[in-house]
C-alpha cells in the first residue's frame, strides 16, 4: 500500500513540478529574450531605453502602434528604419514587439 502510494508520488510530484514550471518559464523568457534582441539590433539607433533618435528614430516610449503596426513597421522598415523580415524571423519580431511595449512609460 505504502509502496504504492509511492509510487503515484513518484510520477505525480514530476508532472506537477513540470507543468507548473512550464506556465512559470515561458513569460521570463519572452521578456529576456525581447530585450536581447532589442539591445543587439535596435538600441543602436532606438537607444536601450528608446529614446536616443539617432538618425531620427521614433522615441519607442511615446508609440503607440498596435501590435499589428509595430510588426510592419518592424518587418517592412521606413524611411531610414531598416526591414528586419529578412534577419528576424516571426516568433523573434513578435518578441521584440512586446518588449518595446514595456519599454512605454
Ligand atoms: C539605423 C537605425 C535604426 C535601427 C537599427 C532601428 N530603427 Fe526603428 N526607426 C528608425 C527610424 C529613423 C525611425 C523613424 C522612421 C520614419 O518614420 O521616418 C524608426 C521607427 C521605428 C518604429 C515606428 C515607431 C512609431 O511610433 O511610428 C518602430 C516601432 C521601430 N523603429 C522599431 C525598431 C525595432 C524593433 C528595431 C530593431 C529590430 C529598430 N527599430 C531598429 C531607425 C532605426
């Protein structure tokens, strides 16, 4: 009996550590790896913050695009805002987005 209950513990503790780990991990990693992103590829002009407008780049604190207008601007570029379709993929657009959202004061 006891070594039976065991072993339900046995599979029962794994899966529920899994799975609540799984809902945990997930949000910590869209945001750090938003941020990585960001600093490589924008913060040059954008500034790590973004407000540094070098070259007269949008101050990402004051923006309001929606997602759908962040993703364009982002993919198809504009003016001296380059494209990034062809050096960041969807998922890794999609994660900057919500970064610079919380970059919003
Ligand atoms: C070479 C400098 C440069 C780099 C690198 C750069 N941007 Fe920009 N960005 C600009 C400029 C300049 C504008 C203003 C474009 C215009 O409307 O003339 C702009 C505009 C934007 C806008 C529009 C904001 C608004 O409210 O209209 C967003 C969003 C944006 N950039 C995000 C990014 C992201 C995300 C990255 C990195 C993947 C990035 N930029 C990299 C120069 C840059």
């Amino acid at each position: 009996m006891l070594q039976k209950r065991r072993r339900l513990a046995a599979v029962i503790v794994p899966l529920f550590l899994f799975t609540g780990l799984s809902a945990f991990i997930p949000k910590e990693q869209v945001y750090d790896g938003g941020k990585e992103l960001y600093e490589k590829k924008c913060a040059r002009c954008h500034g790590k913050d973004g407000t540094k407008g070098l070259f007269g780049a949008r101050n990402l604190q004051i923006s309001k695009l929606d997602d759908a207008g962040y993703i364009r601007v982002i993919s198809e570029g504009r003016n001296i805002m380059p494209a990034w379709q062809k050096k960041l993929n969807e998922g890794q657009i999609n994660l900057i987005v919500l970064y610079i959202k919380a970059l919003r004061k």
